[in-house]
C-alpha cells in the first residue's frame, strides 16, 4: 500500500496532462530545460553503457520503472514501441529507449533484456546499484523511487517517477511525457523532437 501511494503521489505530481502541453509539443513543455545526464550504468550484456556518448545526437526516451510494475511502465513502453513501428526509419533511426531499472534486486540482466524485447528489441535496458539510480534520478529532476515494505510472500511494489524525459538532440529534456500520454501524442512529437538540434 505504501509504494501504490507513493506511486499515486508521484502520478499527481506530474501536474498537468499530455494533452495540455503547451506550444508545439502535445507532452508537457518544462520550465527549464535539463541536460542530458553524464552516467555509466552496467546494460543487459553486462557491459559498461555510457549514456552521454551512446545516446549522443538522438532523442532518447528515458525512463525509470521496474518489471513488476503493474500499470505506468507496459503502458508507457507499448505505446512508444506500436508508434515507432508506424514511423519512419527518418525517425526511429535517431530514437533511443533507455530504461532504468528502479528493481535491481529482481530485475536480473537476462530478465530485463526478455522484458524489453516484449516491447521492441531495439530498447536499452540498464542495471546500477540503487544508490547510483537515486544519484541519476536527482540529476534530471524526477522523484526518487520508493520501495514499499516486502508482503509475507515477499513480494513488493516501487513507486516511481511516471514520466518519460525527451532528450533531443541538442543535449536538452524540453518534453516530459507523464503517464496518460496516448499514442498519438507520442505519433505526432517524436517527428518533431527528432528535428531539434
């Protein structure tokens, strides 16, 4: 009970809809912009992935969330993935996925890399110690996930940041896309995001 309140109270600290996002964009344009972060994690090969050099001049999607998660994390990965398959190479080619495991303990390299392939294979998946995903959660400005007591099965929920951050091109998150955004908001910005330089 503790994380799926937590997660409800991050869910409502995204603020506004995907559908009132300002200005071109149909997600939620930021205040301020945020720089791509400068982090290494370990990825589903079990090898370093430096995300500033491997996601350089692209939009990359990231995302925390975990494989357990009932709701906010398929959702969010399915309508990217069935969007991208509609699109043009012109602009999946420059899109990178990058999701942070927030679930290190259960979220095993070979579980994450089978999860992710659900959605689409192209998908990074990428595992660190929780300490490390806290420091990387407080370098783009989302709420650090929260891990709820185990039940007596030990089974567990984490609630997280519901949002995915759009890095575009120029080193920049301008977009955030809360929970909620539907594939067409998605449909109609990733062209856009993929034009920004």
């Amino acid at each position: 009970m503790a994380a799926a309140a937590a997660l409800a109270l991050i869910l409502a600290g995204c603020g506004i809809s995907a559908e009132s996002g300002g200005g071109t964009y149909r997600g939620v344009l930021l205040a301020h912009a945020i720089p791509r972060p400068d982090f290494t994690l370990t990825d589903t090969h079990g090898q370093p992935f430096d995300f500033r050099a491997r996601t350089d001049d692209t939009v990359t999607l990231l995302f925390f969330g975990y494989l357990n998660c009932p709701d906010v994390c398929p959702v969010h990965l399915t309508n990217i993935a069935t969007v991208m398959r509609g699109l043009p190479y012109e602009v999946t080619g420059r899109v990178r996925v990058v999701f942070i495991t927030t679930d290190p303990a259960r979220d095993t390299p070979e579980k994450l890399a089978a999860w992710l392939a659900n959605f689409d294979p192209s998908f990074i998946g990428l595992r660190g110690t929780p300490e490390q995903v806290k420091a990387i959660e407080k370098q783009v400005d989302v709420a650090p996930a929260v891990a709820a007591a185990p039940d007596s099965s030990g089974a567990y929920e984490v609630g997280h940041a519901a949002q995915v951050l759009a890095f575009t091109r120029d080193d920049s998150a301008h977009v955030v896309y809360p929970f909620g955004t539907r594939q067409a908001d998605w449909a109609h910005d990733l062209p856009l995001l993929v034009k920004v330089k």
